[in-house]
C-alpha cells in the first residue's frame, strides 16, 4: 500500500515530482530487487504478469493472473520485483507482459512536466507519452490516492461529502498528514477550493489514528488504507481534482497481449472499485489472509471465474 512507501529514496526524489503529493507513488518509493529475467514477449502465447513488492500490487496482480487463467490464458507471475525503474522497463522489454499501474503516479514518471490532474486527461497524456511498445487499458474506478479524511461523526455533523464541503469549516479544523503535506498541499488547497486551515500538524503514519482520536479533524489517508475501516472514517470526494486521478489500470507491453488478454483485463477493470479494494486490502493487511486466496474469492464473487 502506499502509505508504507510515503517517502521516496532521496535519489528518486530528487529526480521525480510526483503527482500523489500528500504521500507518494508506491511503484516509484518501493525498493528495488532484482528484475525479472528475459528482454522479448514471452513466447508461445504465455503472459508474465508482475508486481512490486508491496501488498497491494501483489493482490492486484493475483486478480490479473488468476482472470487470465481462467480464460485459458497461460500465465506465468513474477511478484514482489521493487520499484517502477525496474518494473517500467521490464514491460517495455517484455520480460514482464502486464503490470497493475496507479495512471497519475505513472504519468508523472513519463512527463515530469504533466500538471494535468482528471483521469480523462492523464489517460490522454498516457497514450502521447507512453513508448511505443506500451499502452495502458481501461482503468478501474479503484483509486489508491490521496485523501482528506474525517470520522464518520464528523462528516454526519457538518455535513461534509466533498472536499469543498469543508470549506465552511476548515478555518476551525487542525489537518495532519505527512511532514511534506502542508508545503506541498497548502497552495493548492486554496487555489482549488478556497480551503485554509487552522493548523497543520505532522502526523505522518498516525495520520487516521489521530484522526480517530480527535489530535486533528482531517487528515491526508491513502483511500485503500484499511484504517479507514477499522477507524470508521470517511474519505471525502475530491470533486475539483485537488489531487490527480491514480486509477488503477494495467500497463501492458503490447506485443505481448492478443484480444483476449486484454478483454479479460478490461472485465476486471470494470468490476474493481475503491470501496471493494479498502475491503480486500483489509483481509490482506489486518487479517492477514493470502492474496491468491483474496483474488480468488473476489473474482468468484464478481462472476470473473
């Protein structure tokens, strides 16, 4: 999950300017291991479906993996492999066919200069910037993404749904998130929504814990965080792209793929939600039950298998 990645490599941060800017990009943050052997699509109609070494991503590579068998795919799964500079070019070699990707953070590493924040834009800036060899699918409705998060308490008694719902508000709330948030996120908070805040308290890690027990208002929680069940919050609808999309969606070598590769993973797509995913990422996270086991169960409750 995102969260566990929040800070980058002084060297990758340095170099990227991220577009998730509360916490990070998890593919970029997630430390590198050995790549996955092989510089040519896999022959023979086989796909390789890989993942960084993050729980998260290994589920949503599970799912992908699991959907493809079942359509008589012949799959074989590389997992745990570390950090979008070993991933990203193992898909444009094709030692890797498929790889779950978060389509802002993956925009960002393919334009440092892209401001551009809906998904509808960043799947347009994906299709003039991404190499030939490579092309992303259908994303998910399913975010990994910034929030601004509040106890349902909260929400219910002064009426917020929206981000701009807070603005009636803000100037008695004290906010928490990462160190970075307020440097990163304060101009933009007030150019988008008129937002301001009266405090802004680094919480880090213990962001939805301090939420939870009052030490700040809201706060900047990753939207598949299983906190977010656990501590009973409300992550609010960012309804003027205060943070860029970060759909999920396959990124896919192109060679690699026929038709009913990429059907398959557009009916996987179409089903996935962020509301599902949190659920998933808890029996992942807190109950600590197998991955291939959690795609399973979801593929057969969506009629995927």
């Amino acid at each position: 999950m995102k969260r566990l990645f929040s800070t980058a490599a002084v060297i990758l941060s340095a170099a990227l300017t991220l577009t998730a800017c509360g916490g990070g990009d998890p593919l970029t943050s997630a430390s590198a291991s050995p790549a996955a052997s092989g510089s040519a699509p896999a022959a023979g109609g086989k796909v390789v479906v890989g993942s960084a070494n993050f729980p998260e991503n290994v589920l949503l590579a599970e799912i992908y993996a699991q959907a493809l068998e079942a359509k008589g795919v012949q799959v074989e799964k590389k997992l745990n492999i570390g950090s979008r500079e070993v991933l990203f070019d193992q898909v444009k070699g094709g030692g890797l066919t498929i790889l779950p990707e978060y389509i802002g953070s993956l925009l960002a590493f393919v334009d440092k200069t892209t401001t551009v924040k809906s998904k509808e834009d960043i799947v347009a800036g994906l299709k003039e910037k991404l190499p030939a060899e490579l092309e992303v699918l259908e994303p998910a409705a399913a975010e990994d993404n910034n929030s601004l998060t509040v106890t349902k308490e909260t929400a219910t008694k002064d009426g917020l749904t929206t981000i701009e719902d807070l603005v009636k508000v803000a100037k008695g709330y004290t906010v928490g998130g990462p160190p970075e948030f307020q440097s990163r996120q304060e101009t933009n908070f007030k150019d988008t929504y008129g937002l301001e805040f009266k405090e802004w308290k680094k919480t880090g890690d213990a962001t939805a814990d301090a939420i939870k027990d009052g030490t700040v208002q809201v706060g900047n929680v990753f939207t598949t965080d299983p906190k977010i069940v656990l501590n009973d919050l409300v992550s609010l609808q960012d309804n003027k792209n205060a943070f860029a999309a970060d759909n999920i969606a396959p990124l896919v070598n192109k060679a690699g793929v026929n038709d009913t590769v990429t059907t398959t993973l557009n009916a996987v797509s179409a089903k996935l939600d962020t509301p599902g995913l949190l659920a998933l990422m808890k029996r992942v996270a807190i109950d600590k039950d197998d991955a291939a086991t959690v795609a399973k169960d979801w593929l057969t409750q969506n009629g995927l298998l």
